[in-house]
C-alpha cells in the first residue's frame, strides 16, 4: 500500500494542466458577439473547464473566488474571462448536464455563483463504482458513503474524494438499475448502501 | 433624325456640356416628335434645358438616344396645353434655312460625307457642293445665296434654285412669288454670274472661316492675316506662320467639349448640299419643326425657361470666351504626343512662334500673379484659373517622368476648384417635383465622387465626409444633408454605380456598386490574416487603426467593416482597456480533443458506456500502464489487490 500516491501528489499537478493553445488567444477571454463564434467560445470554455477540473479533480466551482484561478486568467497574454461570461459558460455547461448549480443553501452567496462539474456523468460514476465494487468483491456489504468516497479500498479510484451530491446521484443511477439500496439508519438518516451483483 | 443629334453623356448619363454652357432645367418623362412624327425609341427621358441647348438623355438606352436640339437654330417656340388624353407639347420651329443643317452633329456628318444625305444632293448641279463641309455660316449664306439665285424678270424676285437643279434637265422652278417659270436663258446666266460672285465674294471675307469653292482652293488659301494665297495643302501661312482655315473637319477635333464650345459659337454648320435642299422648296420632305411631349407636367416651367434662355442668347456672348480658352487648350497642349491627324497645333518655330510663346508665357504669369493678389480678382480670374490647370494638367498627363504627386495633387486642386459641371440647383428642377431634383443631384454627386473623391477615401465614404467634400466644391447654394441623403438614396434607381449602405450601428456611407460588402470583407480579412502576426510571430491582431492606415477608409467606416466581419464570423474581438483588437476567427475553427489529449481516451461518452466494462477496467489498464491519470491512479491499487 505504500506504493499507493499519496493525494497531494496529485494536487501538486494542478500547476502544470497543460492549457490548449485556444488559451493564449486573446479573443477567447473576450465574449464574442457572433453567435455562431460564441457557441464554439462556449464549447471550448466548456471543454477546458471540464478537463481543467478532472485533470485537478475539482467537483465543485465556486465562481466568487475560482475566478482568481488560472482557468479563468491568462497571466501570459495578460487577459481574464469576465465574471459575468464565465456564468454564462456555467450556464451553457448546466445546460449540457455537464454541471449543475449548486443553490447557496444557508450561505449569503447569491444564486448561481457555485456548480457542481460534472467532468464524468453520474451515469459514469455509477458505472465505474459498479465495477469497482465488483472487482474488489464488495457485493453484497454495506458500505457507507464516507467509505466510498474516502475510504482505504478508493484511494487510487477516480472517485476518490467525490463530492458527495456527485455520489448520491451516481447512486441514485445505480438504485434504478437495482443494483444498489440505500440502507436508513433507526432515525431514518442515509447510513449504507449495499450492492448487489449485476445479474 | 435630322433635327436631334446625338450627344456626349458623362459616367452618370447627364450630357457633357459645352465651356460657359450652363443647366437650367431638368424635366423627366418626355417624349420627342420630329416634324409630326412621333420618334418611337425617344419616348421616355429626361429633357435637360441648357443655355445652348436642349438635350434629351433615353431613360431605356442613354448611351445610344440620347440627342439633343441647338438652341441658336430655333426660330420660335410655342406652347400646347394638354387637351384630353394629349399630354402638353412645346412646338419648336427651327430657322428654315438652317433647319436640317446645322444639328447633326454626329462624326460622318461634320465630315460632310454625303452617305447621311438624300440621294438628290448627291447629284446637284453645281460644282464642290458636297465639299461646303466647313462654312460658316454668315458666309455660306452669303455665297449661296449669291451663287444660287437668279431674279425673276416678271416680279424681280430673288428666287433660290434648288440644289438638284441640273441645267437642260430639271425642268425650270417658277418663281416663288408670282409663279411664272422664267426663260432657260435667265437661269444660265443666273448660274454663270454667280459662279464669279460667289468666288469674289469668299475671297473678300475676312472671316476666318474657310474659301470653299473650287476655285480658290486650286490657287491656294488666302492667309486671314497677310492675305499671302499659300497651297492649299498649306496649314499655316507661309509668310507669317499664321493659322489658315482648313476646309474639312476633322472629326478628332469634336472630341474635347472645349471644341465643342466653339464651335457652338460658330452655329449653324452647314452641309452644303442639305442646306440647299432645305432653302429650295424641299422643306416638305425635310421636317422644320420639332415636339417635346411632357408626360410628367413641369410643360410650363420648362416653356417659360426656355423663351428666357432664348432671349438671352448667352452663346453669342460666351464667343469671344470661348475663342480665349480655345487658344489657351492650343498652346498648353503637348505637341510631341499629339497625333498627327489631331487639331492642328499653333507652330512653335520661327521668330514669330518664339515671340508668342513668350508673350503668352507673360501673360500667364501675369494672371498667376495678379490672381494672387487679392481674392477678389481671383474669384475674377476663377474660370481662366481653372483652364489654365487644365492646360497644365494635359501637359502633365502627356508628358513621361512627372511624378505621380503632381499629377494627383493638380487633379485634387482643380477639384477643389469646382465641380466639373454647373451645380445642381432646386431651381433647375422647376416645376418638377423634388424627385427630378434628386435625380439631378444623384448625377452630379456621381460624377464628383467618379472624379477622384471616393478613390481618395478608399472606396468608402461615409455621407459626413461625401456632405462636407461635396459642399466645399460647390462652394455655392450648399445642399442640406437631407438633400444628400435623398439624393443618394436614387444611386441604385438610377443605375448610377455607386450605393448607399446603411451599417447595423446606423452609420450610413456611399460605396461602389461594384465592391459588394462580401469582397471588402473579404480583403480585409485576407489582410489581417497577415497583419495580425507580429514580426516575431506572435498574434496581436489589428485595431481599427491600423485598417484606417491600410485601407484609407475613415475610422468610423473602418470600425464598422470589422464589426460586420465579425458578425459573419470572420474576426472575432479581444475587448480591453485599451481598445478592441480584431483577430481573424481562430476560435470557430478549433476543434479540442482534450479527453484525448490529456487523459489519452479515445472514445466517446456514449461509446464508453455500450462498451465492455473490461475495456475501461482496472485490470485491462494493468496490462497496458499508460500515463493516463487513471491509469496511474488505478494500476497500482490494482498490483497491491491482485498481490
């Protein structure tokens, strides 16, 4: 297991994401009032962000203080997408499915500044836990959620440090494929879910 | 069409008019009739008034009907209100004498080549008839008269013979008044007497018109100056190096308008042989009068306009002018490149030709001086400034190893000195409605933009610029810009060649009909396809700045021709402080396989899913162990389960 890399090795790529050469054109920071343009713009945008997020593995933007990032800013050719583009990029993204708002539930954030990237659809995520649990023959126990995400077994998963919403959704996938189901706890909290096998 | 001649017509098909000519009216929608007959393909134009003529330019076909009257020729015109479906007519009545002679201006006939002519004139009795190609026609009046009459021994009557007469075969003319025909001796000795008369009577006019009649010209020409009989193969005077009249014209000479001027001043030309057959009883075949059917109203404007200008009778006036300017077009002329069978040059040999030169240079600079001394007496000495550019400039033109600078700055000069035609007013419009006003305007300000104004500002001018540049050459009566506007607004209806296009800011400029928006859009894409790229390879893009300094357009234009590339989808903008910089639309065209490039998955999501789970399993990356990030991730969890 010593052999497993550690998290912060990952972390340590984020400075070095390799920016497509669409990054260090300035017209890209700029919104293009051609519609057609905007829509590949959007495209783009839409496409560094996923890549920026998974190869960084971000779950979630918050766009108060991810505008500060080197996704949004070119310090090279010295331009920055604009905060009110980079939610219209949001936007499409949500749009797409590849990204949901998250409501500012509780905190004074004002509506639509927090999403969540979906860099892999739920549809994968359930995928992917699927065959994780089959291979690592874990049919049939009950895992509870924290174990999925954090646990010892994931480390090296994709999905390791999935944002719990992301998770639940997967799940959500897997439940209506009945190969999953959510076990309550005595005061009606989500406590496990177990897995069956696909038949 | 013996009465209408064609006519000349500028780019924007108004007729180029004559020096010291000047507009007076415009009516569109007329008709013209030649004698009684209605002229089929001459019904629908537009009927210019001018000092010295009325010219009627086709609507259909201008190039091909557009013809025009000589005002000096007219004897009286008369009015004729419209009666039920008849629309209102001006009746013109032509001199009689001059009637079919003097207008046909076209090039054959102003050689006085007989083919244009009837048959009878062909074969007229009297010697060299057909070679009167050139009198003038206080002369020729005179000579005929003199040459043709005989006097009836009945009443005493100076009658004219007809130009077909042939002795011992015609039968013999009555006389005009009392209607006896006279002995075959009285005819006879008519024509041998004046044969004598004629020719004396030529030789002793001083006028510089030409001696037609055979007979002189076998003993030589008479120099108007020192009276010397040169050869008649002579141009200029042995003796004294003047001038001598030629007795053909040349064609070429018709081609400049200040030709035009004078010989317009010299009106009426005579053929010979037609002017006989029209003075001798042939006036029922020859038509003398002629109609202009006014379709679209403005009739009495246009009558009471025209009995002024015929009362005024400016070209008697301009004659002495125009004789002036002729001289000036001589001297400044180019001898070497003038072809030789061009307007005869005055000579620059000899004492005499020194002398003149001199003088005339003298003269020049004293009006270049003096002109400069105060506005006043330049604003006098105006139209000889203007004449004397012009001179300038067909020296310029003709002569190789002038810089280009020159050349232009001379053209631009004499532009700013006026419009080449006499402005447009409201006035000439009369009782037209404002859109012949317009139409008029359109003309004119195509003709000025053709001249050099829209080359100078790159092919694009928005109408501030047009307004401000127009204005200034009129000098006078300024147009408003709703005028402007409106005038430009007929470019296309016309089929003048230049359009009004209206950008999506609103900003409204006047183009060429021929640069459609797609080829500018075009070349200016192609150009900052180059532009963009620093030296050093870098991409910086281009400002409106730089297209200003490339293209020549004014800023404002210039702005907006990149917007409208940009809304096609050809640039695309970076907006910063510091301006917008305009990029050729890389961002349409790139295509970014990033799961690819950085994860190294080939496939696509909905691929991934009908695939075997074992393809994306961690077992199967085990196997290959690539630099994916989850194959890095995932391979040794794997090892470490599996072990």
């Amino acid at each position: 297991m010593s052999t497993l890399p550690s998290p912060t090795s990952t972390s340590s790529r984020s400075t070095s994401f390799p920016f497509p050469s669409i990054y260090s054109f300035p017209p890209f920071f700029t919104r293009q009032p051609n519609s057609q343009t905007w829509t590949s713009q959007l495209s783009l945008w839409n496409s560094l962000i996923l890549a920026y997020c998974r190869y960084n593995r971000i779950w979630r933007i918050d766009l108060n203080t991810a505008i500060e990032w080197d996704l949004f800013n070119n310090r090279d050719i010295n331009r920055s997408l604009k905060l009110e583009t980079s939610k219209e990029v949001l936007d499409s993204m949500v749009k797409k499915g590849d990204a949901e708002w998250v409501s500012g539930s509780g905190s004074h954030v004002s509506k639509n500044t927090s999403a969540i990237i979906y860099w892999r659809r739920p549809e994968e995520w359930a995928n992917i836990i699927a065959d994780w649990i089959d291979s690592t023959g874990q049919k049939n126990t009950i895992l509870t959620l924290y174990e999925i995400a954090e646990g010892d077994l994931s480390l090296s998963q994709d999905f390791r440090g999935i944002d719990p919403t992301i998770l639940r959704k997967a799940l959500d996938v897997l439940i209506r494929r009945g190969q999953a189901q959510i076990m309550k706890s005595a005061d009606g909290e989500e406590a496990g879910v177990k897995f069956f096998g696909s038949q | 069409m013996r009465l209408w001649s064609p006519i000349d017509l500028t780019a924007a098909y108004r007729p180029v008019l004559f020096i010291d000519e000047t507009d007076n009216l415009v009516q569109n929608s007329v008709g013209l009739y030649e004698g009684r007959v209605r002229l089929p393909s001459y019904q629908n134009g537009r009927l210019y008034l001018t000092s010295h003529r009325i010219c009627y330019v086709d609507v259909a076909s201008p190039l091909t009907n557009s013809v025009a009257i000589n005002l000096p020729d007219v004897k009286t015109i008369q009015y004729n209100a419209g009666f039920l479906k008849s629309s209102p007519k001006i009746t013109i009545h032509f001199a009689d004498t001059l009637s079919s002679a003097s207008s046909p201006i076209s090039p054959s006939s102003l050689n006085g080549t007989p083919q244009s002519r009837s048959p009878s004139e062909s074969t007229v009795s009297l010697p060299n008839l057909t070679n009167f190609g050139a009198l003038s026609p206080k002369q020729s009046t005179a000579g005929l008269i003199s040459l043709m009459s005989w006097i009836c021994p009945i009443c005493s009557h100076s009658n004219n013979l007809p130009s077909n007469y042939r002795p011992n075969v015609s039968p013999i003319p009555p006389c005009t008044i009392c209607g006896v025909k006279p002995p075959e001796s009285v005819i006879q000795d008519a024509l041998a007497e004046t044969g004598a008369n004629g020719m004396t009577e030529s030789l002793a006019s001083d006028d510089c018109s030409s001696i037609s009649s055979s007979g002189v010209e076998q003993e030589g020409l008479a120099c108007p100056k020192c009276t010397f009989l040169n050869n008649s193969a002579m141009r200029y005077c042995e003796i004294c190096g003047t001038r001598l009249p030629t007795t053909a014209f040349n064609p070429s000479d018709y081609v400049l308008d200040k030709n035009f001027a004078r010989r317009e001043s010299y009106l009426p030309f005579k053929m010979g042989g037609s002017a006989q057959s029209s003075r001798n009883g042939l006036q029922e075949e020859l038509p003398t009068l002629v109609k202009i059917s006014f379709r679209n109203g403005g009739d009495k404007a246009f009558y009471d306009k025209t009995k002024e200008v015929l009362t005024e009778r400016t070209w008697l006036k301009n004659l002495a002018r125009a004789k002036q300017v002729e001289q000036t077009i001589t001297i400044t002329k180019n001898p070497v490149t003038e072809p030789v069978q061009q307007r005869p040059i005055t000579p620059s040999f000899g004492i005499h030709g020194l002398q003149r030169m001199v003088e005339r240079e003298r003269m020049h600079n004293q009006d270049l001086m003096s002109s400069l001394d105060d506005l006043h007496s330049l604003m006098k000495k105006a139209r000889d400034m203007v004449s004397l550019a012009e001179g300038f400039a067909i020296r310029l033109a003709s002569s190789p190893g002038v810089p280009d600078e020159a050349r232009r700055a001379l053209r631009e000069s004499s532009q700013a000195l006026s419009l080449s035609s006499p402005i447009v007013t409201k006035e000439m419009a009369g009782g037209g409605s404002d859109q012949i006003y317009y139409g008029e305007l359109a003309r004119q300000l195509a003709e000025f933009l053709d001249g050099g104004v829209l080359k100078s500002e790159g092919g694009i001018a928005t109408l501030f610029d047009v307004f401000a540049l127009y204005n200034r050459a009129r000098g006078i009566s300024l147009i408003s810009p709703k005028d402007l506007y409106s005038a430009c607004s007929v470019f296309e209806e016309l089929g003048l060649p230049f359009k009004m296009r209206r950008f999506k800011s609103g900003l409204t400029v006047v183009q060429e009909t021929l640069k459609n928006d797609d080829i500018t859009i075009r070349s200016l894409v192609d150009w900052v396809k180059t532009a963009e790229k620093k030296p050093s390879g870098e991409e910086n893009g281009v400002t409106a700045q730089d297209v200003r300094q490339h293209f020549g357009w004014s800023v404002g234009v210039c702005v907006e021709e990149l917007e409208t590339a940009q809304d096609q989808g050809k640039l695309c903008s970076d907006i910063v402080v510091e301006g917008t910089r305009y990029y050729v639309n890389a961002i349409a065209d790139v295509s970014w396989d990033w799961k690819y490039e950085l994860f190294k998955e080939v496939e696509k999501r909905e691929i991934l899913d009908a695939r075997e789970p074992a393809k994306v399993h961690p077992e199967v990356s085990s196997d290959n162990p690539g630099e994916s990030m989850e194959q890095v991730i995932s391979s040794p969890h794997i090892i470490g389960r599996s072990a």
